[in-house]
C-alpha cells in the first residue's frame, strides 16, 4: 500500500477520542491552520481540543499502510519523519481536511420509486394518511420484493456513489423492506455484496420489525413470532447483521413489542438500536436506555423523561432532521436540550425513498446548524466521532488521530465553518479511504482559471 503525504492544507478540524462526545465536549474540535504562529502539533500528541493554532510551515496529514501516522505541522513533520522519499502527494491547497464521514442510519437496500406519495405530501395528504391507504414502507416492500437480487445491490451501488461524492467513507445500512424471512436475507445479501464492491464501509442492521406486513396484518404476534424466531436467528447464524432494529411508534410497534425483538436480537449477538418517538412518544427513548441501545433514532418527540434516562444510561442520540425538513414538519428534534442534558448527539441522512431522500451528509449538517441550533463543530463531531461510536467503531474512525484508520474528506473550504457558512453546494473535493484516494471532484479552480482565459481571449 503507498503511502500519502496531504500537505499545503489550510486547516485540520476534527473531534479527539474513542469514546462519544457529550455536552461541551461535542463542540471540542482540534482546528490547526496554516498560517503565522507556532505547531499545535499532532492529534494525539499535542494540541488541546478546541482550540485553533495557526502554524507558518503549513499543516499536513501522513498516512502509511492505511493508518494515520502523523497529523500536524510540517514542520514538526520534518523533524519526525524527514522528506518522505517515494510517498505520493496529494496537494491540500486552499482546503480543510475532516474525518471521513459516518452516516449512521440508512435504509440503503430498495427498489421502487415514491415521489408520488411526495406530491401528495406536497398537497396536504399526511406520512400516516398515506401508510394507510396502503402507500408508504408498505410500497416500498413491494417493490423491493419484486426485484431480484442483482437489481438491488446495482440501486445500492448507485447510492452509494453519490455518497461518497458527498464524503461518507462509514455507513450503517439496514434492510426492513422484505418482511419476510426471505427477503430480509436477500436485503442483507445486497448490502454485503454492495459493501464489497466499493469504498464505502457498511454496517449492516437487521431492521425486521419495520412495519407489519399486508399479509399478518390481523396476526401481529404471529409476525412477531416470525422475526424473532426465524428471521433474526437466520440473519444472526449466517453473520449478515451486527445490530438489530425496530420501529417503536404508535400504529407500528409498541415498546413491548419492540423490546421483544430487541432481546431476541441481544440472545443471537445483534445489538439493539431503534427508531423511536418519531412522531409521538411511545417510550421508545426509555426502552432505548434501559436495554442499552448503541443509539435511539428520529426523537423529534421525545420526552424529558426520555432524555434524563438517554442521557444517564450513555445512549447516543441519532437525529435526523432531514426527515423533519423532507416531510416539512414544523418540528425537530430538541438538539440543543439533549446536548445540554448531556446525551451524545449524533446525525444520520436517514436515506430512504418515502421520508428523507438524501444521500448527502453535508445536507445534514447545514440543516442540524439552521434547524436544530447545533454549532457547526457540534454537528462535525455529530457526523464523524459519535456516530463512529454508535457503530462500535470509535477506536477505528472518527478522528484524525495517529493510528486511527486514514479516513479523510477534503472540503473546498478554507475552513471549516464553511462547510455550513457556504450551504446549498457540495464542498467534497477529494475523499481518502484507508490512505488511498477514492474519490476526486473536478476541479472548480481549475475550471474557473479556463473560464477566465477563455473570456480574455474574447476580449481581445
């Protein structure tokens, strides 16, 4: 594997440490800039977090075999590791590196279309209207079941490019449109497949208990029976799923009902993670707390009781206000109470076909600063660290820190309050996976500077 050397950086920015951040903690974001001054030296090393330290030799990042190995000033660089004869250079000009980012909750796997059901969105016609004239995640069962497998990991593939192109290197991805023993499998076959066949890292969740399908809808026990009897064991016996999901919501599944699953997931090694309190309070924050769930998902209406008890029992808050703003609700969930409590607060795209099509990390952070009243190092932890956390992965990625794995995102940006300060574009310019570059945007620089000569030559 060849080693990179990213130089001429304009700034580093990233969160420090393996565990999640909470409270304060969540805005301490390591910024080192090029610029005149001293070294705040190497994360991990030196430099405390939070602070901003401009350095006159430049700021770079080594990465060797895949690992970080030196994050900092150049010229401490020089001192440690000399010239580097032989490492390829990627020139940072004019940009700030970040962690690779970490998208904790997707519903990658669908086949299937619902802008229909977005028009009537549009019209007036409610999410629940729609779920029950038979629309909704029932649609998308349909039409997820009628696609052969090859089909579903090609749509995968496609999602997945455009997410990488808005810099998410770590994805959790769930199934929950088969509903079936089959094809909740198949689900989580196409997520193994799509995950060998690019750079993004997927995590993969069993997500069963998403909905009850058409076929049990007068034998809801007996579906339950069937997810945690048969569908978990399988997905748990072949090693498709590392957690195990479940809709907690009035209408879908109560929180007994939700515990059911979720302990039937704990006995076969998933870990629990679930959607709860979306859109009324079903308890699911509490449940989340006491079974010790890696993460409670949506909490647009959770109660305080719900964030005294997320925020003693350490659970991280997944919040997705791109479901808020896609389903133009007036409501989100209360960021800045859950951060002030002291929950750990991260942020996902919540990508799926009825409630948030969006593949776009970047989005996500530009709405949690306007709509949820996050800062923006706030909402770069809550896209980086904490969620790296949420997947057990926090020792591996989401920080730049020496011997973590080298996931990088080069924004266009000569900081990083622009990657919120400049909104509605996507800032990605190159993305680095395991120290090698996966992705590079063309570059608008270089098409501005053609732009330029073209018109003086039509001047004279």
């Amino acid at each position: 594997m060849t080693d990179l050397l990213i130089e001429n950086l304009a700034e580093i920015a990233t969160p420090i440490g393996t565990t999640p951040r909470r409270g304060a903690e969540q805005r301490a974001v390591l910024r080192l800039r090029a610029g005149s001054g001293s070294s705040a030296g190497s994360a991990g090393s030196a430099g405390a977090a939070g602070s901003t330290a401009p350095d006159a030799s430049g700021v770079e990042i080594l990465c060797r075999a895949g690992r970080l190995a030196f994050v900092g000033s150049r010229s401490e660089r020089e001192r440690l590791w000399g010239e580097l004869p032989g490492t390829a250079r990627l020139d940072g000009r004019r940009m700030t590196a970040v962690p690779g980012f970490v998208d904790g909750h997707t519903h990658l796997p669908w086949a299937g279309s619902r802008e229909d059901e977005f028009v009537q969105r549009l019209g007036g016609r409610s999410y629940q209207e729609i779920a029950a004239a038979g629309g909704g995640i029932l649609s998308t069962v349909r039409a997820t079941r009628a696609a052969e497998a090859p089909e579903l990991v090609e749509l995968a593939l496609d999602r997945l490019r455009w997410m990488l192109s808005c810099g998410t290197t770590t994805a959790e991805a769930k199934s929950g449109y088969g509903l079936s023993l089959g094809e909740e499998l198949k689900q989580l076959e196409a997520i193994r497949a799509a995950g060998a066949a690019q750079p993004v890292e997927l995590v993969p969740t069993l997500l069963a208990a998403h909905e009850v399908p058409a076929d049990y809808r007068d034998r809801r026990d007996a579906y339950l029976d069937l997810v945690c009897e048969e569908i978990v064991p399988a997905a748990a016996e072949r090693g498709l799923a590392r957690f195990c999901d479940v809709f907690c919501e009035k209408g879908v599944f109560s929180a007994a009902e939700s515990r059911r699953v979720l302990e039937a997931g704990r006995r076969h090694g998933l870990l629990p993670r679930l959607h709860a309190d979306e859109f009324v309070d079903s308890g699911g924050a509490q449940l989340a707390a006491e079974l010790g769930a890696l993460s409670a998902d949506h909490l647009m209406a959770v109660s305080p009781a719900g964030i005294e008890a997320l925020a003693a029992a350490g659970v991280t808050a997944l919040l997705l206000p791109g479901t808020s703003f896609f389903l133009a609700k007036r409501i989100y969930a209360p960021a800045r109470r859950l951060i002030a409590a002291g929950v750990p607060v991260a942020l996902g795209t919540d990508c799926n076909p009825g409630s948030s099509y969006t593949e776009s990390l970047p989005t996500i952070v530009q709405l949690a600063v306007f709509e949820l009243g996050m800062t923006i190092e706030e909402a770069l932890t809550a896209v980086t660290l904490n969620p790296a956390c949420s997947l057990g992965l926090g020792r591996e990625i989401g920080s730049l820190e020496a011997g973590k794995r080298a996931d990088i995102v080069l924004l266009e940006a000569p900081n990083l309050l622009h990657l919120a300060y400049h909104y509605g574009v996507n800032p990605v310019r190159s993305v680095i996976k395991a120290g090698r570059e996966v992705y590079r945007a063309g570059n608008l620089a270089a098409a501005t500077s053609a732009t330029s000569r073209s018109i003086q030559g039509i001047q004279s």
